[in-house]
C-alpha cells in the first residue's frame, strides 16, 4: 500500500459502550478495541498507482463477457481483450461460472446516506440487534465532516419498494440526528455464502490458470484482504495454511443447510414473480420517473419513463430466465434469483448474466 493511502487510516481506539452517542446504549451495544477506518477509494488509488509502478497495466470501463483458457488465459470485452498467466475474477458475482457460485451466494443490496452534520460521532458504530444500522463519519467540505448512516439490506429483486428501504434510513436519522441535512444517498450490493465465509479458490476447467473471489458478506475490508492473501498465496505457490477453509468444497452441514435455505428462497421468489408478472397487464403509459414489469403478448415485459425516455424491454434476465422486478429507489430492474441487474434501456449493471435485455421499443419523444 502506498503510503498516501496508509496514512488516511485511522486507529479507533478501545471505548466504554456508556460513551456510545444516542441510540446506541439501548441496543446494548460494545464498542470493539483496535478498529480502522479508510477511505477506500484513496486506498484504490494507492494500490493502482503501485500496480502501474511495478509495470501492471489497467483497464477501465470495460465490462468483461468471456473468458477463455484455451491457449493463454485470455478475457474479452466489447471491442477489446488483455491476456495473461492468471486471471482472478473479482466481479462480485463471477461472470464466468463453471463451479455454480451464483446458487451458493445470496445478493444482498443495502443502502447509505450522506450528512452535513455539524458534530457526527467520531466512532463507528453498527447494531447488533433488529435493522442493522452503521453509523461513520467521512471527510465533508473543507475542515467539515459528514455524518454516514447505512443499512436496511435486503435480498436483491425482492422488496417490492425499495426506495422504503432508503425512507427507513432517512426516518431513523431524522430521529437519533436531528441536524443531519442529507447531501448524498446510495445503494450497492455483495453477496453472501451459506456459512457467511467468502468463497475463494481455482475455477472448476480453468486449467488452474482462474480464480475466483466473492462471497464478502458485507465484511469486504477484512474479507476482501483475506481472500487477497489466499489467492495470491496460491498464484505464488506458497499457500496460506488457514485459507484453506475458503476454498471451495467445504461441504460442512451448516453450509448445506444454508445453501437449501438460499436456493429454497430463489424458488418461491421465482414463481412469485412469474405469477405477479402473469396476472398484472403492464401499463400503456408509465410517467416519468417510474417503471413496471407486467403482461404484454406472450412474456412479461417491463416499461419505463426515464428522463423523457420510455423504453419497453422483455422482463425476463438473461442468465438464466428469471422475471425482474422494477426496483424504484435504483430505477432499474433487478432480479429476484441471483441478483442481476440492467437499466431501463436494458444493459446489465451487475450480476452474473453478461448479456442485455431485449429492447422492445425505445421512445424519445
Ligand atoms: C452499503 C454498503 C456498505 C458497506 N460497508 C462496509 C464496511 O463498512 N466495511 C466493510 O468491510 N465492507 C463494507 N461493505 C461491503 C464491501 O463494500 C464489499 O464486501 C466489497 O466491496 C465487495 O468487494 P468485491 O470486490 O467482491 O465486489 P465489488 O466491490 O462490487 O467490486 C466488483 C467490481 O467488479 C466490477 N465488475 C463486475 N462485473 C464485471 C465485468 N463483467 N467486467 C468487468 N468488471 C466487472 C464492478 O464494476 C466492480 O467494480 C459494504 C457494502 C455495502 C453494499
Ligand atoms: S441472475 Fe440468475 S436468473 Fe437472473
């Protein structure tokens, strides 16, 4: 790590739980010793800027489509392609997915928020108990500092109304931080395995040349660290003794009653969605701002209104066929299996499926 990036941590010591600000003494909350804060972009920036030192190069802006083994290791993109001895698919879900990751990880998106605020408690701070809630403090403006409330996860594709989600947030500040006047709101996701360990390990028919990393479970400071370790210990063929436990194959009972209780989930939302989908017609006209997935010819289809554009795609996900779902807080469509996402005009945003929905009609006007 450069030591630019080092130098933004910063040591939390160890404190009494009376000290904790409002509300957290009532939640019978303990504050953990030696805890780090980062800001983990200038981190991103400090491990780039060590990358290019050492000769690495960096691609931006590229969504990766397919990976080959045959011959050297080679990923593709629209219009472009980089090869080399190792690849480590680090995209959250893999988008390459020989070993099925995507039945043995849950998709979880989960919602934050920016303050001004004039005094954010200088601690970090998240709840044990009912909703989760994670208090932060983070540079603001100047010599200002920003209050960051986050929480109200829920699994992808299946809340019905998001932006309730992020109202949650904004009600439970507006009581515990009275001053707090939001500046910034957003949401993101990470996924979850069966027994909460990351999935780390080789590529199943990746000729020991793909590796993969996921799983962080909401914990990707530490967990995304740990995983580093595993992998390039194996890369460098001097594997860490406890990563073991990350590699695939756990096969503990835990973890198989963790994956039936995911994959039981992945069912009963898919057949909920394709009957909401079935049932309701989809409306002629959506106003702006707004989307909705419904029945139109013979599959369900999704409309949107955005920025005067209305747009109607085909519904249903392209990894492997699950209806969307119209999420209003994100303005796209997510789906309720596996956690894909795609805009309004139908490009994915993440996930695992690699290819767009059908556009069905497109309208500037
Ligand atoms: C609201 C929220 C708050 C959190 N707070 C904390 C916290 O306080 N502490 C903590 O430790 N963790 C926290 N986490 C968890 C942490 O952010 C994640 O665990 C971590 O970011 C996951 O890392 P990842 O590399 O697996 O995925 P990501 O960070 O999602 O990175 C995956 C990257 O792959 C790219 N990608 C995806 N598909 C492709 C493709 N086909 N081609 C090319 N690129 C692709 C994506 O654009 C993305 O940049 C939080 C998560 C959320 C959602
Ligand atoms: S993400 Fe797998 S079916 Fe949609």
């Amino acid at each position: 790590m450069s030591s630019s990036a080092a130098s933004r941590t910063r040591a939390r010591g160890a404190r009494r739980s009376d000290d904790l600000p409002v509300p957290f003494p009532h939640a019978g909350g303990v504050l953990l010793a030696d805890q780090a804060q980062l800001d983990p972009m200038e981190l991103l920036h400090g491990l780039v800027a060590d990358l290019r030192a050492a000769g690495g190069r960096v691609v931006t802006g590229a969504r990766v489509q397919h990976v080959s083994v045959i011959g050297r290791p080679t990923v593709r993109w629209d219009g472009g392609r980089m090869s080399s001895d190792t690849i480590v698919l680090a995209t959250g879900a893999p988008t390459v997915d020989r070993a099925l990751h995507f039945a043995r990880l849950e998709p979880q998106r989960s919602y934050a928020l920016a303050f001004d605020h004039p005094d954010p408690p200088d601690l970090m701070l998240l709840s044990a108990h009912g909703s989760s809630r994670s208090v932060r403090d983070a540079p603001g403006d100047g010599a200002a500092r920003r209050l960051l409330v986050g929480g109200e996860g829920h699994t992808v594709g299946r809340a019905r109304h998001e932006q309730g989600h992020l109202d949650r947030l904004r009600e439970w500040t507006a009581e515990h931080f009275p001053q707090a006047v939001e500046t910034h709101h957003w949401s993101a996701q990470d996924y979850t395995s069966p027994d909460a360990l990351p999935r780390v390990g080789l590529l199943p028919l990746g000729r020991g040349r793909v590796h993969v990393a996921t799983g962080f479970a909401k914990w990707g400071m530490t967990n995304g660290a740990a995983a580093a370790l595993a992998v390039s210990g194996q890369i460098l063929g001097d594997p860490v003794p406890w990563a073991q436990r990350l590699h695939r194959g756990r096969g503990r009972l835990p973890a198989a009653v963790g994956m039936a209780r995911i994959n039981a989930g992945v069912a009963a939302a898919g057949s909920l969605e394709l009957g909401r989908a079935a049932l309701k017609p989809l409306p002629k006209h959506v106003p702006e701002g707004e989307g909705a997935v419904g029945r139109e010819g013979l599959l369900p289809a999704g409309r949107s209104t955005i920025d005067g554009r209305t747009c109607t795609v085909t519904a249903i996900c392209t990894h492997l066929g699950g209806v969307l779902e119209w999420n209003d807080a994100d303005q796209s469509y997510d789906c309720p299996l596996h956690g894909s996402r795609f805009a309004p005009t139908g490009e994915v945003l993440e996930g695992p499926a690699t290819r767009a929905l059908a556009l069905r009609d497109d309208d500037h006007s």
